[in-house]
C-alpha cells in the first residue's frame, strides 16, 4: 500500500469522526504512515518526526539535517517546523485530534 493510500484512508475515517486535522506523534505511526524509515534510534527503523494531516494537506516535521531532497520528492508535500504551524492550526481549525482521549475545540 502506497503512503497516498494509507493518508486517504486516514482522511476517510477523519471525515467520518468529523475531525478537523489530525496530529500523528508516535514515531512509528509516522514512519508506517509515510513508508519512511531511518535511523535516528539505534535498533529502529524510525526517525524522530511528526505529521499533521488534515483533508488538503500533510506537513511533516523534521529537523532541518533530515530535511533532504530525497524526502521532500517522496512526499511531494511540505516539510515544515512544528511551532508555526501548530500556531497557525490552532487559528485555522475547529477541532484537532491526537492520539489518546485529547480533543481540542
């Protein structure tokens, strides 16, 4: 299953839950969702990322070193920093979900 896939599949069930944007903080879930992986821990396959996805754009968040080219064309989507976006989220949305019981309206 290509990443397009999974990330279409994910807005589905957000649409459905009516959720606005959706927050993907485990370092996994990010990996599995993207279909990347790297080594930033040892004896991992994962690096450290996060994802905001909501119904017309992903944004991943990298540190500026993991920011390649190669990353960018496989994603053919913004890589971004964390703060200013969250910030901008939090003025645009009504409803951003993360994982667990957290909620924000």
């Amino acid at each position: 299953m290509t990443w397009q896939d999974k990330v279409e599949k994910v807005r589905e069930k957000m649409s459905d839950m009516e959720i606005d944007a959706m927050v993907v903080t485990a370092l996994d879930e990010v990996a599995w969702l993207l279909n990347l992986r790297g080594n930033d821990i040892p004896y991992t396959p994962v690096f450290r990322a996060y994802a905001v996805l909501d119904a017309n754009k992903l944004i991943l968040y990298l540190p500026p070193e993991k920011q390649t080219v190669t990353v960018k064309q496989h994603l053919k989507s913004e890589v971004s920093n964390v703060f200013s976006a969250l910030y901008r989220a939090r003025q645009e949305t009504c409803a951003l979900v993360f994982p667990g019981l957290y909620r924000w309206q």
